[in-house]
C-alpha cells in the first residue's frame, strides 16, 4: 500500500471497487444477525468471552498452533513447547485488544508496539519496537516478500497516519488494509500475523461495526484456511484493484463466518446446549 499522493481518505476509493460493496454489505448482514439475536439481550458478555477464545484459537492455528477448542479450554499452562507459546501469546492478545481500543485512532504505533510486546513476553530483545536492518523475521507461514527496514519504517508511518486521519471507508476496507499491510510488513522480528489480526479486530469493534467483540474474523481466516489466506494476501501485496479487492472480499467472508460462529453459539445457549 502505498500513500504518496494519498488525499485526505486514501482509503475511500476501495470502497467503489468491484463486490467490495457487496462484501460490505454482505458483513452487516451477518453482524446484525448476532446482534439481533435474543440471546445477546439477555448473555452477551458470554457470547463476548466464547468469541474471544474461539478468536485466539483461530489466530493461533493460522500462525502454526492448530488446536482443538477443547484442549484451549482444558489447557492452564501455555509456556511449554512452541505450540503452547503461540497459543498463550493469542490469548493474551485477544484480552489486550479490549484494553487499547481508546488509545488505537490516538496512536497506532504505540497501540501494535503495545500488542508486539504482549505477544512476545517471553523475549527480552527485539520486544515491542519495529525491526531494524538486518535484524530477521521469524514468520515462517507466511511466504511473502518482506520489505527492507527503511521502507517498512515509512510504509508502517503512512499506515499511521491514515489511522489517525479517519476518513469515509467502510470499517471492513480499513480493517482489510491494517491487516494486510501489517502482514506485507511484517514490522516486529516475531508475532506478526497474530499482532496483525488483533489490530484488524481492534479496527472492527472501535469503528462501531462490532462493539461488543463477537464477530471473530480469525475464526472465519482459519475456517478458510492457510492456502486461501496465502493467495489472499498475495493480491493484496499485488497493489492491483483486483487484489485489493479480492483481498477485501477475503476478509469479508472472515468476519462474516466469525459472525456464524457466534450466531451457532447463541443457538447453543438458547438450547441449554452450551
């Protein structure tokens, strides 16, 4: 993503291109579902704490740590092998994203410098700053090029400033754009893709399109899977109107199977079943 000549809402002009309409509107439909379900007047503090772990478990199986919903839950100690580590390091950034919302639009930086050091408590160097040059990436599921230091630095400021700028587009486009972009940069030496889904969630629920957090997008990424959320990426880093697009749709049907999920959980509770 690139900002030199941006306007004032570089991001505006996703919205007009082709199906990220749809996808927009295709999100809504899904999220008031969840929303109007009788179950969320009545128990949607539960319905947020099951999205939060169902999230982190997803976030987790995309960054190498694919388990059953069961053992998260079974699960107390999170500090053994590299599995149980990126595990706990998704949990602990679920419950951190609710804490960073009013400081997100203020300062960004300070907000995924915040979620870098969160994810990577059990590393003293590197923590919670962006990389520097020559400094390597530990990310090996996700195959993409990955930008020198100095063009990240700048690319990861512009990404900043349009935050902090706000503007017209959908919540979806701007959430589309902060994961993707965090993802093509890859700014910290490790946690890259579980501090880039955390700040698409925190996107989703400050922007007011899912205030009370239970429309998990990394649910619905897992569902679609690694190869889906490769290729994805990939149009995405390609900078053409299809890819951002495609891109944009991808994360669309994210948050929409998200919001399935939650929908299957108020169902389970209004049975007794959950």
């Amino acid at each position: 993503m690139s900002t030199t000549g941006a306007t004032a809402d570089p991001l505006a002009a996703l919205g007009d291109l082709p199906g990220v309409a749809d996808s927009v509107e295709s999100v809504r439909k899904a999220v008031d579902r969840v929303y109007g379900h009788r179950v969320m007047r009545r128990r949607s503090n539960e319905i947020t704490s099951e999205a939060a772990l169902r999230g982190a478990r997803g976030s987790a199986a995309l960054s190498g740590a694919d388990w059953a919903l069961e053992e998260v839950r079974r699960r107390s100690d999170f500090s053994g092998d590299g599995e149980a580590r990126t595990m706990g390091a998704a949990l602990r950034l679920t419950a951190e994203a609710g804490q960073l919302l009013s400081i997100w639009r203020q300062s960004p930086l300070r907000v995924l410098a915040r979620l870098h050091l969160v994810a990577a408590a059990d590393k003293a160097e590197h923590v919670g700053r962006p990389r520097r040059a020559g400094e390597p990436v530990d990310e090996p599921l996700i195959d993409l090029p990955l930008p020198g230091a100095e063009e990240m630095h700048g690319r990861l400021e512009g990404l900043a400033d349009i935050v902090i700028a706000g503007g017209s587009a959908p919540a979806l486009v701007t959430a589309a754009v902060v994961h993707g972009e965090l993802l093509a940069l890859r700014p910290f030496t490790s946690h890259n893709g579980l501090v880039a889904r955390t700040a698409e969630r925190i996107v989703l629920v400050g922007s007011g399109l899912d205030p009370k957090s239970v429309c998990p997008a990394e649910v619905g990424h897992a569902e679609l899977g690694q190869d889906a959320y490769q290729e994805a990426l990939r149009g995405y880093l390609s900078g053409t109107a299809e890819g951002m697009a495609a891109w944009i749709a991808h994360c669309g049907r994210a948050v929409a199977l998200g919001a399935r999920e939650s929908t299957a959980v108020c169902e389970a509770l209004q049975r007794g079943a959950a």
